[in-house]
C-alpha cells in the first residue's frame, strides 16, 4: 500500500495573519503618533503659557516698582519744602536790592590803599622825576 501525502499551500491562512500584522501596527503605529502629538501640545501649550506668565509677571513688577516710586516722590514732596522759581527769583532780588554796594567799595578802597605804602611811593616819584632849580638874582 502506497501512502499518498497530498501537502496543500497555506497562502489563505498566511494572508490573514499578514493583514492582522498590518492592521495591528498601524494602530500602535497611530496610537504612539497620538501619544506624541498630545505631549507635543501640551508642551507647546505650557511653553505658551509660561511666556505669558513671564510677561505679564514682568509687567506686575514694572507697575509695583512705578506705585512704589511714585509714592515715595509723592511723600517726599510733602514732607520736604521746595523753593519754587519764583521764590528763587525773588530772592536774588531782594539780595541783590539790599545789597549795599557803596560800603562794599569804600571798604575796598580802604582797604587797597592801606595796603599800598603811598608816602614811600611819594617820594620815589618827586626824587625821580622832579627836578628843582634855583636860580638867586
């Protein structure tokens, strides 16, 4: 007795796995691509938001420091006296006005003369310059 073997091909039942394979892959493949791009956003989303934290953390110290500023300028102004143009100008004048120049230049007159040795200066001047003559008849 002969024994036949028939062998028979499995392409039908290799094609199902194959496809289940594809299809299998392609969905991890989209659901890694999903993870990613999910991630991908909310960093982008943070980095956004940081940046408009940063700004306008800026901009809160920016007007702190300005109040602050302000307030002590305002504070100042009021505990301290300021002299206006107009009191400087009146000022000068009044000075200027009361002021008494005519001492002022007699002084230093006096002054200049009692520096200066005019008897010594005196004689210097007749010994040199002048000459006398006599002349008896």
């Amino acid at each position: 007795m002969e024994q036949t073997v028939q062998t028979e091909t499995t392409t039908q039942a290799t094609q199902p796995v194959s496809m289940l394979m594809t299809t299998l892959m392609a969905l991890v493949e989209n659901y890694i691509n999903d993870i990613v791009q999910k991630q991908v956003n909310e960093i982008l989303l943070n980095h956004s938001t940081l940046r408009l934290m940063d700004n306008g953390f800026e901009n809160k110290i920016r007007e702190i420091a300005e109040e602050v500023a302000s307030e002590a300028i305002s504070t100042h102004n009021d505990d301290e006296y300021h002299v206006s143009d107009d009191d400087i100008r009146d000022i000068a004048n009044t000075e200027v006005n009361d002021f008494d120049f005519d001492d002022k230049v007699n002084d230093a007159v006096t002054s200049a003369i009692d520096q200066l040795d005019l008897t010594e200066m005196i004689r210097t001047e007749i010994k040199d310059n002048i000459t006398f003559s006599v002349s008896v008849d």
